[in-house]
C-alpha cells in the first residue's frame, strides 16, 4: 500500500542496518511486488533492497506529472532550491557514507560530489530569479509598427522522462532535477539500478523542502523492463540522459520525435608537447585517471606525449601513481576505492591484458581483488585505457 505523507519519513531499516526503499510516485512510497539488491561493491554486503517498478507504476507516475499544473513563483522555487542544498550540507556525512557504500567510491570523492550537488541547487535556485523573458522593438525597419514584443518562457505541457548512471549517484541526479525545479517542470526519475538509493534520499530530501511531490517521481528497477515506456509516451515531452553511446544512440532512436537531451561522456586525451610544464602535466593525468576511480565523463581517456619528453613524464606519472593509496572506500585516507562492480574491473583487467599481447609495456598496476582495480599505466598503449601513454614524435619544422 502507498504511504501518502511525503514529508520526512526515514527509509524502514531492519536490524542489520539494511535500507528497504519503495518507489516514490508523486511523493508517495509504493510499495512494488518485486524488489533488487544493492551490494557494497568492496565488502559484497547488503546495502539495500529498492522496489522494482512495473509498467503500471511507470505509467501512474507519469499521469500523476502530467495532470499537475506547478504553480511555484519564481521566490518558491528559489527556496527550495536553496533548502535543498543546505540540507545536503548539514547531512554531508550521512549522504557521503551512502553514496560511497552503494558506488565504492572512496570518501574523498563521494564528500566532494555532496559538495557539488550544494552547488547545482544553488546555481538552480539563482537562475530562477533571473526572468527570462526578453522585449523587442518592432518599428527597425520601414515597414515595423511602433509596438513591442514580449517572449515568456514556459515549463513543458508534458512530462520529463530522466535517466541518470551510476557514476556520481547524487551529482548527475541532481543535475536532472534542479533545472526541472527551477523551470516549474515535472519529472519522472529512474536512477541507475546500480546505484539507486542516494536518488531515493534526494527526493525525500526535496520533499521536505517544500517541492511539491508531484512534480517528482523516483522509479526504481530494470531498465530492460521499464525504459522503454518513459521513452515512447505519449505524455513524455522530453528525454533527458547521462550514459553511454549505445544506450544513448538507442534513446534517439527509439524516442524519435521527442525533444531529448543526450549527455554521453568523451573522449578526452591528455596532450603533451615538449614545451610543457610536465610536473604539472603529470599531476593533471593522475588526478584526470583516477579521480572518481576514472569514472568519469571527463576523465582523462588517453595520453598523448611527444617523443622528447615522454621517458622524464613518465617517471613522473608513475611517481604520482604510486603515491595514490587505493583500497577500503570508507577509509578517510583512501584517494581512490572501487569501480562500480567486479564486472567492469575484470574488463579493465582484460583490456590490459591483450594491450601487453599487442605491444604495450605495463609500467605499474593491474591488480584486481573484486571489485577493486589498482591505478595503472601502460606505455606505447593504442587504445583506450585508465592511464594509457601513446608516445609521438612531431616533425621539426
């Protein structure tokens, strides 16, 4: 049965500390007949256990948002913006801890991502006091009348559909949300089910801040079973998602004519000419490799270092390498934890593998423990790796 308060209930927890989340439909927790795991991806043990929203639940969501009309003025929407974010701030630490043992990222990463939602809710809430609208002249011309013109921005007939990934389970949440706040829209949320709980505390979190529940839904589940229909209905005006290029060409595909915002990483080289500051150079591709455990749109992809200087940047890539402590995301010392599951380490582990095959040299690292993947750099390394360097040599001119 749905419970109907939307204001702060704290997740049902058993005595072995594991969150049991429902479905949030229009502010409401719903409960679902199915339900899926959250591991900790360096102990394995149980994080939480999230409902598994049906078809039925999804297209309920989506009604609830189309049927509301946001009458928030522009002062409302600022505060609970700015509510948000000190909420956030206050429970800095409760929400780090989360976010790490759902995810593996190591603390330092997970209190600096809380830090970066404050953020996103203030910008949010200072954009929407700035008025949009725009007046134009019309009598430029021999032929314009003396009369003017005025533009009003306003939200979407329809819904928002937002599909966010594991990789900051908070951050890239509430980039989704925050907008859709400030611009009076209405939004159905799936987070990754890999890392869906600190999305389920975000939106208790916005409801206590006054939002109305209406205008946020968080459905948890497969997306093999459930995405599709936020994809192709007819009430869904928008798609916005952060992922993958695959996932994303089949988004554009399947949603067609809807209006839709694909957000789907990069491909980023770290590129170093012979006139560089390589101290600095080789603190930037430390800090762009393993940052976040690499898990990131704009970590760095590759390197890309001419010939002259490569051996001295090296030796001083693999310095900073060495000095980043890897290991138990929840120790406060740890600069870089897990990757997201063991799946995804083998595959790096694999992809060094067959880059030795064909001719890389593995300098440091490629040491696997589950989930856990140690820093590592390859040189003379084609193709994509966490800290692959590519030498080139450039012609004299």
């Amino acid at each position: 049965m749905p419970d109907n308060n939307p204001g702060r209930t704290p997740e049902i927890r058993y005595d072995d500390g594991v969150r049991r989340e429902s479905l949030r439909i229009g502010g409401a927790r719903v409960a679902s007949g199915r339900s899926s795991e959250v591991f900790n991806p360096y102990t394995r043990a149980l994080v939480g256990t999230v409902a598994s929203a049906s078809m039925a639940e999804v297209r309920r969501a989506i009604g609830i948002a189309k049927a509301f009309r946001p009458r928030l003025t522009r002062y409302e929407r600022y505060r609970i913006c700015q509510q948000t974010a000190e909420a956030l701030r206050a429970r800095t630490e409760e929400i780090a801890n989360l976010i790490t043992a759902e995810s593996g990222l190591c603390k330092k990463d997970s209190i600096y991502e809380v830090g970066r939602a404050c953020d996103v809710f203030i910008f949010a809430g200072n954009a929407a006091l700035q008025d949009d609208g725009q007046v134009f002249s019309c009598d430029l011309t021999a032929h314009g009348k003396r009369r003017k013109v005025y533009t009003l921005r306003e939200p979407l007939l329809g819904v928002i559909a937002a599909i966010t990934p594991f990789n900051h389970p908070l951050n890239q949440v509430a980039h989704k949300v925050a907008p859709s706040i400030a611009s009076n829209n209405r939004m159905v949320l799936k987070p990754s089910e890999k890392t869906p709980l600190s999305a389920l505390l975000l939106a208790d979190i916005l409801y206590e801040a006054g939002l109305p529940p209406e205008m946020l839904s968080v459905l948890t589940g497969d997306p093999k079973e459930i995405a599709d229909e936020l994809l192709t209905h007819a009430d869904v005006d928008l798609i916005t998602f952060t992922g993958g290029v695959a996932v994303g060409k089949y988004i554009a595909a399947k949603a067609v004519y809807k209006r839709q915002v694909l957000e789907l990483g990069g491909n980023d080289p770290l590129i170093v000419m012979e006139d560089a500051d390589l101290e600095e150079a080789a603190t930037l591709a430390a800090t762009g490799s393993y940052k976040n455990s690499g898990q990131r749109c704009t970590a760095i992809k590759r390197m890309l270092v001419q010939d002259s200087v490569a051996e001295r940047f090296i030796e001083l890539l693999l310095e900073k390498t060495r000095a980043i402590k890897y290991g138990d995301p929840m120790d406060p010392a740890t600069d870089m934890g897990t990757v997201i599951d063991e799946a995804a380490a083998r595959s790096f582990e694999d992809k060094v593998h067959d880059a030795v095959a064909h001719g890389a040299r593995l300098l440091y690292g490629n040491i696997r423990a589950g989930a856990l993947y140690s820093p590592t750099v390859l040189d003379r390394e084609a193709g994509d790796l966490r800290a692959g360097v590519t030498r080139h040599a450039l012609p004299d001119d």
